[in-house]
C-alpha cells in the first residue's frame, strides 16, 4: 500500500512538472545553432547564450516564439557587428516570420533554403 502511495505520488509529480516542459523542435534548435556556428565573429557576445545544451531557444538574445513557446517564429540581431556567413539551415526554421540581420556583417550569397 505504501510503496502505491509512492508511486501516485512519483506519477503526478512527473505531471505536474511537465505540463511545463513541452518539447521544442530540435530541428530548429539545430539550425539556430548552425546559424551561431556559422559567425566567426561576435564581438559584443550577443549570441553567449544560444547554448544548444538549453532546449529551449526562446529565451535567447533575438529570439521571438510564438506564445505556445513551441516554435521560434523571429530572428533579430540587427546592429551586433556580428561577421560570419549565413547558414542555410535557417531555411528549417519553418515558422519563421521575421529574420532581421541589419548592421551585421554577413558574407556570402543569401541561401536558397531562406526562401522555404
Ligand atoms: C530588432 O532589435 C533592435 C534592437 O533591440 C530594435 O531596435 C529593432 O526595432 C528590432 N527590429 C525588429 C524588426 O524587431
């Protein structure tokens, strides 16, 4: 009897808990962190916390989801003197709205995946 109380008790705190944690789009977390891994150079460290370990992206600097939290719908990192090329993978991120790379210094020919 004692050891079913626990197990209930096991069982709705795992409930509970996640309600909260509803899983992100690794794919998305995966071209976000190909896009950071393509910057050479980010000389105000606005992308310090776009740590792929942290699954969930919608904290980090520019990044805006949508308010279920569940898909990175826009992309600002306007004026971060950021020098880099631009990754293709960004095309993945197929909730995207709004990409904003002004004042940045981006190489390269725009990706053809950007268009998807
Ligand atoms: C992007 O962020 C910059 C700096 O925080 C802000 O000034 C600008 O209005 C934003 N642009 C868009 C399109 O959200």
């Amino acid at each position: 009897m004692r050891s079913y109380t626990y197990f209930l008790l096991i069982f709705f705190a795992y409930g509970v808990f996640c309600v909260t944690c509803s899983p992100f789009p690794t794919n998305e977390v995966r071209a976000i962190t190909s896009f950071k891994e393509a910057i050479y150079e980010d000389p105000n460290l606005v992308l310090s916390n776009w740590n792929a370990v942290d699954t969930d992206p919608c904290g980090w600097t520019g990044i805006t989801c949508n308010k279920e939290r569940q898909h990175v719908i826009k992309i600002n990192i306007s004026d971060s003197s950021l020098k880099g090329f631009l990754a293709p993978e960004i095309g993945q991120i197929i909730y995207l709205q709004e990409l904003t790379l002004r004042k940045n210094n981006l190489i390269g020919t725009i990706p053809k995946e950007f268009g998807m």
